[in-house]
C-alpha cells in the first residue's frame, strides 16, 4: 500500500452513523456539524440508504435517502445529489429535444437520480436513461459489522462496531454472499416507476442503442479528471452518440453566473464540435486543444504587491485560460493579489511556518506538486529557486524552471541569509532544467555570477493593457482624493520599499526639485522592509508636505493615471515588473 492510499484511508474513515435521523440532525446544527465531521470525523457507510427506507412518509424517505447518498465517499468524491441543481441543464436539454422524432437522453452519473426527476417528468422525451459507475452497493454482515464494496465488486470500506474504514480499492474482488444496496432513490419508483439505475462507465462502456442526448452534470471536471481522461470520456461518450446528436456538459460552482455553466457539444462526423458556452466552462479550453494541455505549478513566497507576484498571476491567469492546468504553490497563502487570480487557477497554501520549517515544507511541497500531476515546476525568486532543486530528486518526472528577476544587486544592503542564498542559488544553477531572465542585462550579470549560460533564456515581462490603461476621469477622483490639485505636478513611483528600489535616491531629488518649486507631490505607492526607514527620512527632511505614502492594497489601473509621470530608480539594470 503506497503513502497516498494509507493517507486517505486515515482522512476518510472514522466513526461511524448509519442512522439517517441522527445525520438530518446534526447537519441542521452547525456546532454538532462541525463537532461530528472535524474532531469524532464522523464518516456513513452505504446501509444508512436501507436505513431511509424504513421512514413511513413517502417525501421524508426521499429527502433523507438523497441526504445518506451525498455523504458517502466512493474513492475521492462523494456521491453529492439533489433536486433542480442543474436547471440550465435540463432547460438546454428540452429546447434541444423539440424537433427530433422520438429523443433519447442518457444521462450520466445520476447518484440517487434525484436529479434527474426534471428530466423523467418532462414529456418532451420518448425515453430518459439513468447511469452512473457506482450504481449500487454491495454488503456482508459478519459477527461485529459489515463489508461494503462498490459496484465494480472492489473493496469500498469495512465497518467494525462504531467505526468506518473507508478503503475505496480499485482492485475487483468477488461479490459470492453479498446482498446489493440500490442507489436509486424511492422517489424515481414513486413517480417513474424505476427500481434502479443503470450501470454504466463513461470512459470504456457504449451503449447497444445510441441516443440523441447525453447529459453529463458535476462529473466532467478538473478536480476529478486529467485533461487527457477528460477528452477521452468526451470522445468514448461520443461513441452512444447518434450523428448530430449533442453532448450537453453542466457543472454547478459559485465561480459561475447564477451558479452553474453549460457547454453544449455536438457530434459532427468523427467530430465533436462545441456550439454553445454559457458562463465559461472550464472544460471548454480542453475540449478546444487538440493536444494534452501543460500542466504547471508556480512557486513563489506570497502574492503581495510585487513585481515577480504580478509576473505569476499573469502568467497563471493566461495559462489557464489557454485550458493549461494552473497550480501556485505559496509558502503562506497571503497577499493582495491572490483576489486578482482566476477561478480556474488552483492555489495552494504550503504553510510555512519560519525559517525552521525546512524538512516539513519540503515533503508538502513534494506532496503538493505531485497531486497537481505538474510537467513543470517554475519557481520565482532565490529560496523558491533553491527549495525546487532541493524537491527534484523527488520529482523525476518535472521540469524544474527557475526564473531570475534581478541584476547586479548590491547584497551588503540585506541580511546574511539573503546574502547565502544568493550564494547558493549560484552553486546549485546548474541543475536546473532552464532558467529565464525577464532583461538581457539580467541574463548577463547572472551568467557572470556563474550562472550556466546555455540554461538561460530572455522573456519579456507581459504586461495586461486592459488592467493597465489611461483614465482621466479616475485620475480626477484619486487625485481629489489625495488633496492634489489639478495643476500640481504629480510624480508616481510603484515599487516595494527595498533597497534595491532607490527611494532614497528619489528623496533626495524631491528635496533639491521641492526648494525650487513647491507645487510638486510625490507618490510612492507599495509597501516592504524600508517602510519605516523611508518615512523617517521623510520627516528628516521637511518632506511630509510633499511625499504620500500608500500601502500595497491598491487597484493598480487606477494608480497608473493620476501623476503627470512616473518615475523608477531601480538600481540593478533589469526590466521592472511592478
């Protein structure tokens, strides 16, 4: 048994209630409900479905039965269901009807097909076929509990007295004294007269009769599938598909529109051609690739205002929209920008702890780039760079990309530690599988340092020109804001308060610009290890007048428009990224 599997056979089992009542009532209480699940991990086996069946009222059973289905954990999911969740769905699905002699619709992963009621009660369908891998279960009581294994006969879980453990094997066993446990909820034989749903894989079965409709709710989805499996099921669900007929994909999440999309595919030929993307599926850029999207996973420290935190949610956000798969490691999830990443991006909090948390950080960031199935590794500054070497040895199978943001800088401004990972991060360069520089100039001061000069490669910053664009209007308000007249020269520096910066160089020329003219502010906007240092000198020099200090919780496009022009002193020749 791998570490992975042990892991999850600790995470999901646990205590165990089949009694669907005692369940009802601790969802109803957020305090018993927090209780239950985070410290008593209170985990169902699948006979609390024979247990809603024992309730006399016909909507009571339905209701519980749907509530027993969603918290039982096959594999990494669980079997979440309920009625109406996929109205747009079920909507696109009737106006495609109209117009086909006699329509079929298979739709797949059904769980209870509680959700399918809408489907099954809609007179527009000459049939409705509900399937779903998992369409029951299979149990065996002994002496002192019961074993549970799914419907491809594998090992699910055991239950021994109060206790669950959730096994969810993928190896077949056989099922010889096993009684079956039906996954259909008692409300499709109620109203449709279906005793069970059928059994059907969507990635290798096809069906004998083809139809001309197949939905496909909350299945199709990142956080299931690899785009390659995603593709695959896509192209084999084709195969049940009549010519023309249509493919309609829907998933529910608070990061859509009215809280869910549609993707509606039709099968042309040998093709599968998307016609309609209501809210932007995140399915819709795999389906779109003909090739197996990059998978990659940035590392950086946070994502507080910075020039190298804006080059990653650029590129992540970009990536992610071309349908790649998008992971951002951060030592500790902070920082204003994390608001400006896609949906579609994954973030990942490593949870850093200090400077003593070396070994830890490591095995979950080995743990974290392998779950995300990353090609490549791309890290962003020198501890990034030198914890991505110290990971790949355990990652065989990625890239490890380093990315250099800086030239010529002068160490003795910062402390030992920054001054021994520069160090190091040179001696260690070479194994690296590449290495980008954002300037030409700082490409060269890195290879003159010792850096391997073949390694390298010079890529421009991006930089978004619909965020980062003019706005008079805005530049009004903001300067009506700050107290600056609409004459007043207004001179603008972005840039984290560093020594690498040149604040104080900038200081000093507003003091000798300030003695000859006094309609002159300065805004420095950002924030950093110099805030304190910076503000002093301010007041040192009679500057408070005349310099604004702003904090880096800033919307940037309506920083670029105020000053009458901006101003960088970075001292190291390298493109500024801010």
């Amino acid at each position: 048994m791998n570490r992975s599997r042990l892991k999850h056979i600790l995470m999901e089992s646990g205590l165990c209630v089949d009694r669907v009542w005692v369940l009802d009532w601790i969802l109803k209480h957020p305090w018993a409900r927090s209780f239950a699940f985070r410290f008593l991990r209170l985990r169902v086996s699948p006979a609390i479905l024979k247990d809603a069946l024992v309730q006399i009222d016909p909507e009571e059973r339905e209701r519980l039965f749907s509530l027993g289905m969603s918290n039982i954990n096959v594999g990494d999911t669980y079997k979440t269901t309920a009625r109406a969740r996929t109205t747009l769905a079920d909507n696109a699905l009737q106006a495609l009807a109209r117009g086909v002699d006699a329509p079929k619709v298979l739709e797949i992963g059904v769980s209870d097909g509680s959700s399918s009621l809408g489907l099954l009660g809609a007179s527009v369908f000459d049939s409705v076929i509900l399937t779903d891998r998992f369409s029951r279960f299979y149990e065996k009581k002994n002496l002192f509990g019961a074993v549970y294994r799914n419907a491809d006969a594998a090992l699910l879980g055991v239950k021994f007295l109060f206790l669950y453990c959730n096994v969810s094997s993928s190896q077949p066993g056989k099922i010889d004294g096993y009684s079956v446990i039906e996954t259909a909820n008692p409300a499709l034989e109620r109203l449709h007269g279906l005793r069970s749903i059928v059994r059907f894989n969507m990635q290798t079965d096809v069906l004998d009769e083809k139809v001309h409709l197949i939905k496909c709710a909350n299945i199709l989805n990142r956080s299931y599938f690899t785009a390659r499996q995603i593709r695959k099921s896509v192209t084999n669900l084709a195969r049940s598909l009549a010519d023309g007929g249509v493919l309609v994909l829907s998933q529910n999440n608070s990061m859509y529109a009215d809280g869910e999309a549609l993707l509606v595919v039709r099968k042309t030929g040998e093709k599968m051609v998307i016609e309609r993307n209501i809210n932007n599926h995140a399915v819709a850029p795999i389906l779109e690739c003909n090739s197996e999207p990059l998978s990659v996973y940035f590392l950086i420290p946070s994502l507080e205002s910075g020039g190298a935190e804006r080059q990653v949610v650029q590129l992540a956000n970009g990536l992610a929209r071309q349908g790649k798969s998008v992971h951002v490691g951060l030592f500790r999830k902070k920082g204003c920008l994390l608001n400006e990443l896609d949906p579609a991006v994954t973030v990942v909090d490593l949870k850093k702890k200090g400077q003593v948390d070396i070994l830890g950080f490591l095995y979950r960031l080995i743990q974290s780039v392998r779950k995300s199935r990353a090609e490549v590794l791309y890290s962003f500054l020198a501890v990034p760079n030198l914890a991505s070497i110290a990971v790949k040895p355990f990652l065989p199978r990625v890239s490890v990309i380093w990315s250099v943001r800086a030239s010529d800088m002068d160490l003795s401004q910062y402390r030992w530690l920054a001054r021994a990972c520069a160090w190091t991060e040179i001696r260690l360069s070479r194994f690296a599988d590449g290495i980008i520089a954002n300037s030409v100039a700082g490409r060269l001061h890195a290879v003159a340092k010792g850096f391997p000069s073949e390694s390298f490669a010079v890529v421009a910053n991006g930089i978004d020109t619909d965020a980062f664009q003019s706005n008079a209007e805005a530049g009004k308000r903001v300067r009506n804001e700050w107290g600056v007249d609409e004459d007043c020269t207004l001179i603008g520096c972005v840039a984290r308060l560093d020594p690498m910066k040149g604040h104080e160089i900038l200081l000093a020329a507003v003091d000798i610009v300030v003695s000859k003219r006094s309609d002159v502010r300065v805004v420095c906007v950002g924030g950093g290890p110099l805030e304190r240092k910076l503000k002093e000198r301010t007041h040192e020099l009679g500057l408070e007048a005349h310099v604004i200090w702003l904090a880096n919780a800033v919307i940037w496009s309506i920083f670029i428009v105020p000053w009458t022009f901006a101003v960088f002193l970075q001292l190291p020749k390298a493109f500024p990224t801010y």
